[in-house]
C-alpha cells in the first residue's frame, strides 16, 4: 500500500522537528554565553539602545541629545568614527 511506504518519512521528519524543537532553548543559551564572553559590548547593545530610548523620551536639549547619540552609536556598534551633522 502507498500508504505505508510514506508512513517511516513522516515519522522521520516528526522526530526531526521534534528534536530541533528541543533542542533550540539549549543552542539559544549557549550563544548567549558566548555572545556574553567573546562580544559584551554587542551583547549589551540592545541594553545600550533601549536606554538610549528612555532617555530620547526625556531629553529636550538638542546638543545633550547629539552627544549621548554618538556614546550609543559608539558603545553599541563600535564604529571607527561617529559624527552628528546638524
């Protein structure tokens, strides 16, 4: 029967997604380490970023605004040069 020569492909490909399921929290985790131990500061960028946010929300002085732009874009990104045209 057709049906059944089909029957150990889907059960393969079951346990396959099964097994990837499983086993993404644990990749998720050990990237993490990594990221933390050989890259903290674009580990920390989204961190830098979203405080960046915050403080955008309550700053009004435009040149306060500029300098705190280019510590962000700096810490986060590590760029060779940053600047503010304005």
């Amino acid at each position: 029967m057709a049906g059944d020569e089909d029957t150990p492909a889907v059960f393969v490909a079951a346990v396959t997604l099964l097994l990837a399921a499983a086993f993404r929290p644990v990749h998720n985790r050990i990237q993490s380490m990594v990221d933390r131990r050989f890259n903290r500061r674009r580990y920390d960028a989204s961190t830098i970023t979203e405080a960046f946010a915050t403080r955008l929300r309550d700053e009004l002085d435009i040149d306060t605004l500029s300098s705190e732009l280019v510590a962000t874009v700096s810490d986060s990104m590590e760029p060779a040069h940053v600047s503010v045209c304005g």
